[in-house]
C-alpha cells in the first residue's frame, strides 16, 4: 500500500475492452498474500461511435507497409523518469505511456520502478520521485515484458526518442528480454522540421505544450509528459495537412534534413501574407515555374523550405526560383479559380495537373444522316450531341465501346448517303448494327437508335446503361469474370461521363448564380458564378450587411462573352464550383433563371459507381491491360462466304469505300 501522498507504486495499465491481448499482470485473489509480480488496473476507456472495430488487432508499421495512413496508425506515446542522463551508469524510475489511434485514446500504462541504486537529491527535487517512493516499486525485468506487450505491434513516440528509447532497449539486453523493431517518431525531431522561430523559440516540451495548448502540463511525471507529448503529437499532425503529408512512411521521411540549396531561398517566402490565396514561384526572366494554391498562403509558401518537402522536382524548381509572388483572394474558390486560370495559362513547367484544359476530349455522335460516333477535342454547339469530357483517349474509347456494346449504331466512319448503297462489314452479321449502307435499316429506324444516345446524355441514361449492366450479369453468371470486369469499367465511365456532362449543363445555362458560406468568423464568402464561370468573389465581414456587400460586388463582376447558352469557363472551373456550391452549408442567395437537375439523370446508378470504385480498390492494378482502343477493319460481307469475327482477329482491308472501325468487347452478344 502506498502511503498517503505517495503515487501508487503498481503499474497502472488502462485498457479498451475489445484488445484480447491478455493482462500483463494476471488480478489477484484476495487474500492470497501479495502477488509475485503486482496486478494491474484495468479501466475501459470509451471510444466513439463503435463498441467493436473489425481493423487488425496490431498494425506493425515497417517501411514495407507504405502509405499506412496516419488515422489508422496505433501509436505508443511513452516517457521515461530515470535516476540521469545516460543507460550505463543510471536507471529507469517511472515508465508512462500512452495508446492512441485516430486521435483517441485506447490505453495508458504507468508504474514507477525500482531502479535497484539511489535516486540522486537533484533527480528527486527535479520529478518529485524519492528513492522510498520506488523501494516497493517492482524492478524493470518485472515491468518491461508489461510495456513491451502493452506497445506491441505500435509505433513508438516519444519526445527525444533516442533517450527514451535508449534507456528501454538498454533494459532489454541487461534482462535478456528481445527489442522488438519498433518504428519510432521524435516528437522534438517533428517540431523541428515543422514549426518555425517566430512560432517557439525551442522545442522542448516544455515550451510545446503551452504552443498547443495541451490538456496537461508536463512535469517531469512520466505520464505526464507522456500525455502531454500526445497532444504536442496530434498538434503537429495538424501541420502535415499542407504538406501533403498523410503517410507514416511519408511521417518518417520528415526527419531527413533540409536540402541547404532550399534553406538558402528561405527568404523568399518572408513577405508573403497569411490567409487564402494564390501563389507563384517566378524563375529567373520572371517566368511562372509553379503555381500552387493553399487556405493558408504563408504556411503552405514556408513549408516548401522545411524538410517536409522531399520531392524532387520542387526542390529542382526552388533552386532556380528568384521570387514569390503571393495573389491573396477572398476565399478559396477564388483561390482555386485563379489557380486553375494561371496555370491554363503560362502552363508553368513544374505543375503537372491542368496545364492543358483544352486537350480534353469529348464523345460526339456527329449530325449526319446516318450519326456515328466520334471522338473529338472540340465542343462546337449545333454540330451533333456531346458527352464528356473525357480525360484522356483511353477513357473516351471505353465510353465509345461502352455505347456500341449497347446500341447497334455503325462503327464506319465514312459519309453514308440515303441513294448509293453499298455493302455490309462484318457488324452487320453478328447483329450489332442494322446495316443502313445497305438499305436494310432506314434513317427513320436508325434515327430511333441514335436517340437513344442522345436522351441518355440530355437526361436518362437507362436505355444505354441498362443492357450492359444486364450483360455483365450474365458474363458473370457464365464465369467469364474478366470479360465482366472490362464490360464493368466501360459502363462505369459511360456513367460517369453522362453525369458530368449533366452537372455541367445545370450550371451552362443559369445566368447568374450567388453563393454565400461562412466564414468561420460570423462572415459569409460570397460568390458570383455566370454560366458555370467564377465572375466575382469577397467576403462579408461580420456585421455587415450581405446585402449591400453584394451589390458591390455585382457592379464589378465580369461579363462572360459568348453564347447564351454554353459554358463561359473551362470543365475544371465549373467543376470547382458545383464542389463549392454542394459542400455542406452553402446557401443559395439569388437565382437568375432556372437551377435544376436533370431528371432522372444518373442518381440511380450511384451504388453502382460506388461498387465498381470498391472494386478497382481491391484489385491487382496491373491484372488488365487489355486495350480498349483497339482499331480493327472488319471484312465485308461477300455473299456466298461465312461472316467472321475480324474485330477479334485482325482482319485486313476493308474493301470499298467504308472508313475505319472502333471495335467493342471482343465477344459478340
Ligand atoms: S459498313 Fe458496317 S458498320 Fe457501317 S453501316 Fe454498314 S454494316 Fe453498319
């Protein structure tokens, strides 16, 4: 029994309920005398939202497991109390710890330990731990098989790791007990790489735990400190978030040193502004390299110079930059938007994303007499009907086959006429399309197929969709999984680009548009959108008028040139602001025109979408490489000969004056 105003000497271990890992101090039977090693406390600890989680028990993090994201990382916060400064000649007196996953708490493990020689005077006034309160402490070849299982399969924390750290594994080989391989993060190490001068003088706990604000106060009490270093932890978590940083891998990669090249340009970044913004790293002819966008412009702009930045080709670009030019904006649509228009364009050399919008590419069913399908880079209103648009060849050859795997429209590409006829390919045999070349298949009886394309894209896809779907199930039901899957994909970007193409028309023909969210500080961001363009944008302080905010901000808002009736900005800008506009507690200020939805549109193929993403998650991303933009020419058909599948095989020239065909799935219906 401690005695009144002592800490209790035997180790604490709090635990959540659903971890089997047994007790590492088996409770004793009253009245049994006292234990041979001390009994543990044990205390469920709540954790939110579920009594049970199906993840692994452990997760042993090792540089092979890349990409562990930090959410389901179990960490180990420990500190030591110990009798001085160094393992060899000095011993542990308190071990705490603490367990967290996700920012909760699972655990906390703490017991004081005898450390078999003398607490020194200045050790004692220093943590308040006196040789008598650890005399009836058990020693450290009790406890350390207590700890090691109580941080089994964890990373380990701790501020000045190689202390800790150091005294733990010093103890394992003086009672023979293995270190595990743990991974290991240095708290102190951490907020070195992240945190600046100006922010804290040091890094010490000491100073840290007021910086974050932590919920206890360190005071040379193991768990104390222990508890005191998970808040320090989770608070430069907070910091990783611009650095992209998301990783345990990434996380460790942290401790490699900055690069001197980039230390050297650290000043660039000393005049730029706080807030949401813009910002562009300027090379020598003051030419953009880099255009990057953040909610915080001086943070994310110094981050570039920390050792939180490990890719290559930024530090490539730093090491030419001369300046930084910083485009603060009201709020970070705007910020975006102009992000987007910047680099559309000077195209600067290091951003790999939206350089070049107008390289998109759109499904266009042309406006013939006979329409066919076309892959094209242009939207030109009048000249047929339009999906998309589509990232790249690939994707637009999937939609392609997508709709002749469903509809019998030709696959030809040359002109067909109504008065000279000519002769049937190979499609016409296997059914898959209604042979007008030949006069077998009317322009009325065409034009009703072609229709169908064309609702599915102005508004119900489910003519197009629902066949393939019903094929997949059947491939399926006949084993031929692989062929399933392709048909899967196809249908999925089919879907896909149907909805984009309708979001974007919601917003094409709405004149004027104003959207207002908060801004956290009893303002509202406020935006005025024309025909899917960003034309204006500022930020209603608190207490004042929205209203009359507005009104100054609709007399100098841009006016979209062209149509009436057609996007005034780039796919990707519109895009950012439906996101915007949908993003949870955004209003609705004022409509000119109509806002709506199509309908049905592709609401009903949602859970669809959903499992064919779960699925390509789980799958061998290099298990199908079937190309889907196979180009074949089909026989014709020779009266008298058997038709062949020549999309299969390959076949040769087509004889006559048909074009070029895009084959669909290899199998015929
Ligand atoms: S050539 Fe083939 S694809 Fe073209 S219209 Fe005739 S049957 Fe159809």
């Amino acid at each position: 029994m401690a005695s009144p105003g002592l800490s209790d000497p035997r180790p604490s271990v709090r635990s959540v309920p659903f971890d089997p890992v047994p007790p590492p101090f088996p409770p004793t039977p009253v009245g049994e005398g006292p234990p041979l090693v001390p009994p543990a406390t044990w205390r469920q600890v709540a954790l939110p939202g579920s009594g049970y989680s199906d993840r692994p028990r452990f997760h042993q993090a090792t540089i092979d497991d890349l990409g562990t994201p930090l959410a389901e990382v179990t960490f180990v916060v420990v500190d030591l109390e110990t009798t001085g400064g160094s393992p060899k000649d000095s011993a542990i007196t308190e071990i705490g710890a603490v367990k967290v996953r996700g920012g909760q708490v699972l655990g906390e493990f703490q017991t004081l330990v005898d450390p078999g020689m003398e607490i020194p005077p200045y050790i004692s006034v220093l943590t308040g731990i006196t040789s008598m309160m650890v005399a009836a402490a058990p020693r450290i070849d009790a406890v350390l098989p207590a700890f090691l299982e109580f941080a089994r399969g964890t990373v380990l924390v701790a501020h000045n790791a190689p202390f800790d750290l150091g005294f733990l594994r010093a103890a394992c080989e003086t009672t023979g007990v293995p270190w595990p391989a743990f991974a290991s993060v240095d708290t102190a190490v951490l907020a070195r790489r992240l945190l600046t001068r100006d922010e804290v003088p040091n890094c010490k706990l000491g100073t840290l735990a007021p910086y974050f604000s932590t919920s206890t106060q360190p005071c040379h009490r193991a768990l104390d400190d222990a508890r005191a270093t998970v808040d320090v932890l989770h608070g430069l978590f907070e910091r990783l978030g611009p650095l992209g940083i998301t990783s345990l891998e990434e996380l460790t990669g942290l401790t490699r040193q900055v690069d001197p090249q980039r230390r050297r340009k650290r000043h660039l970044a000393e005049h730029v502004p706080s807030g949401p913004g813009v910002y562009v790293f300027r090379g020598p002819r003051d030419e953009a390299l880099y255009v990057g966008t953040s909610n915080d412009l001086r943070s994310r702009v110094r981050s570039y110079f920390t050792a939180g930045e490990q890719r290559s080709r930024m530090t490539e670009m730093i090491t030419i930059a001369e300046r930084i030019e910083a485009l603060p904006c009201a709020h970070d649509l705007e910020a975006a938007v102009r992000e987007l228009r910047l680099i559309a364009e000077h195209k600067p050399r290091y951003n790999r994303r939206s350089r070049f919008p107008e390289r998109a590419l759109w499904v266009r069913l042309t406006d013939e007499v006979f329409p066919r399908l076309s892959v094209v880079r242009r939207v030109r209103p009048g000249a047929g009907v339009f999906l998309g648009p589509f990232p790249d060849r690939r994707a637009a050859d999937a939609a392609v086959a997508a709709v002749h795997e469903s509809l019998p429209l030709r696959q030809c590409t040359s002109r067909l006429s109504l008065t000279v006829l000519g002769t049937a390919c190979a499609l016409a045999g296997m059914g898959r399309c209604g042979a007008p070349c030949t006069g077998a298949q009317s322009r009325e009886e065409y034009a009703s197929v072609a229709a169908v394309f064309a609702a599915a894209v102005d508004s119900d896809p489910e003519a197009l969709i629902a066949p393939l779907l019903a094929r997949v199930e059947r491939l399926s039901g006949e084993g031929r999984y692989e062929d399933a899957a392709v048909l899967r994909d196809r249908a999925a970007v089919l879907v896909r680009a149907v909805r984009r193409r309708q979001r974007l028309e919601s917003l094409a023909t709405v004149p004027e548009l104003v959207l207002a969210r908060p801004d956290g500080a009893g303002g509202w961001q406020l935006s005025v959108v024309r025909r899917g363009r960003l034309v204006a944008a500022g930020v209603a302080e608190r207490g004042r008028s929205v209203r009359a905010h507005l009104a100054d901000l609709l007399t100098t808002a841009e006016t979209p040139a062209g149509p009436e009736d057609e996007l005034a900005a780039s796919v990707d800008e519109t895009e950012l602001v439906l996101r915007w506009m949908e993003k949870p507690g955004t209003r609705l200020v004022d409509v000119t025109g109509t806002l709506a939805c199509r309908s049905p549109g592709t609401g009903r193929y949602s859970a669809f979408l959903a499992r064919v993403e779960a699925g390509r998650a789980e799958r061998d991303p290099f298990g199908d490489h079937r190309p889907l933009s196979t180009r074949s020419q089909p026989d014709r058909v020779v009266p008298g000969q058997p038709v062949h599948d020549s999309g299969r095989r390959g076949a040769g020239r087509v004889a006559g004056r048909r074009g070029r065909m895009a084959s669909g799935l290899a199998s015929p219906t």
